[in-house]
C-alpha cells in the first residue's frame, strides 16, 4: 500500500533522498556513519543513473556523493533484498567504470565506499553496523588494498558496539520523532516536517509515486518479455502464440 506523504518516514525512499540532498545533513550523515570527520562534500546527487553500455543493466544510486577524494554512495533499503553482497559488488564496479576513462591509470581511482542502511539485521548477528574491506584469510594483517570498503548498517541492532549517537541516528530513521536531543536529528526532523507542509512536495510526491508505478510496471513487462523467450526457446509455447499474447490476448492456448 502506497503511503501518504504524511505518513512518510526518514526511511521511505522519497523522504530519504528529499533530506539528504541537504550537503549540511548529508556530511553529517557520512561523518557519523564512517565515525570521522568531512571537511566538505563536493556535490550530492540523489537518483542517479550509471549505465556503463547499452547492453548492461542500469543502476540508479539513492544518494551519491564525494568528499575530498572518495565517492560515497548511500543507499536506504527498508526491506530484506535477495543478494545484497552481490549488489553491492555491481554498484560500486559500475561507478568505477563510469569514473575510470580510456588512458587513465588505476591509480587515479579514488576510494569508494558503499554504504546500506538497512531496516532490518542481513546476517542476524544483531550488530548496528558491519564493516567490511578486503583481508587476507591466512594473514588477517594482510589487506588488499583495492580502495574498497562497504558499511552496512541495521537498524533492529541489539549489541552494543557502536557510539550512542549512531545507535539514535539508527532510531530515527524508522521514527523520525525520535530525536533524543541530538542536534543532526533535529535539524533533519525540522526538514522532513518542511517537506511535508511544502504544498510543492505534495505534488512532487505524487509525481515520483506514479514515476515508480511506471517503472515497476515497465520491469513486469520485461519480465514477461524474457519468461515468453525462454519458454520459446524450450519449445513450450510457439511463435504464434507470443505474438497473439504480446497482441494483447492474455491467454497462451
């Protein structure tokens, strides 16, 4: 059920992206994420769509940022997605191929971190926040330095691993009331209550909602398109049959 922009929450994908194309809130959010300080965020960019050629899939990043000489993306995922790892892997391969040009050395790639906030626990081991960079098995002191580095954080966390004002911050992206006192979170409450009086955002929002119904509806169709092909291809259906069904005859008979 689609939510009113009333109902919203910091953890609903418009909300989200409305609050952190503030750079004030969104360096924050990053320092207290990566627990170290941001001098200044060159840009944020929120929906923004790498492709790296015709034929391979398209990502849209949540929110896309850099700071000094890092990319962060931060991505908000409020239910359980299949395949998180490997996610994450595509993302952050496809902003590299975007960054690295023809003749550029490897050297010139910046450090990229990707960050999931999650509002739910992916390995249930009740930690707020897994950190992961690549280490050698044999030699736990060897790393590869690959410039690589992923955060993952749960905000149905029990272990009490993390500074308090993560574990509020984790709090309050499922509940924005939520504040405990903590100025970042007021000032991004104040922002949510804005979006929600802003007679534009209404309009906005319902803009974006049919938006999306059009691209779940274009993934069906895709969807559909590649099911048909498949079943072609083992001989269950004939060519007759998808194109009286791709016709708009809904029964394949």
């Amino acid at each position: 059920m689609v939510k009113t922009l009333e109902e919203l929450q910091f953890c609903d994908d418009y909300m989200f992206k409305k609050v952190m194309q503030n750079e004030n809130i969104c360096r924050q959010v990053v320092e207290l994420i990566l627990e170290e300080k941001i001098a200044r965020i060159e840009f944020v960019k929120t929906e923004e769509e790498k492709q790296n050629s015709y034929s391979s899939k398209g990502i849209r990043l949540d929110v896309y940022t850099q700071a000094g000489n890092r990319l962060i993306n931060v991505e908000m995922q409020s239910k359980p997605y299949p395949d998180l790892g490997l996610r994450i892997r595509y993302y952050q391969s496809t902003v590299d191929v975007d960054f690295l040009k023809r003749g550029m050395s490897y050297h010139k790639l910046p450090e990229s971190v990707c960050v999931f906030i999650c509002c739910f626990d992916p390995f249930d081991r009740g930690k707020y926040r897994y950190n992961f960079e690549n280490i050698c098995k044999e030699d736990f002191s060897v790393r590869l330095d690959t410039k690589m580095r992923q955060v993952i954080l749960n905000t149905r966390g029990t272990n009490d691993d993390v500074p308090v004002e993560l574990k509020q911050f984790l709090r309050f992206v499922e509940d924005y009331t939520q504040t405990e006192n903590n100025p970042l979170l007021e000032e991004m409450r104040e922002a949510i209550m804005r979006e929600k009086r802003d007679t534009e955002s209404f309009y906005d929002y319902a803009h974006a909602m049919a938006h999306e119904e059009d691209l779940r509806e274009d993934g069906r169709q895709e969807g559909r398109q590649e099911l048909l092909q498949q079943l072609l291809q083992e001989g269950a259906i004939t060519k007759e049959q998808v194109e009286k069904y791709l016709s708009g005859d809904r029964v394949l008979v």
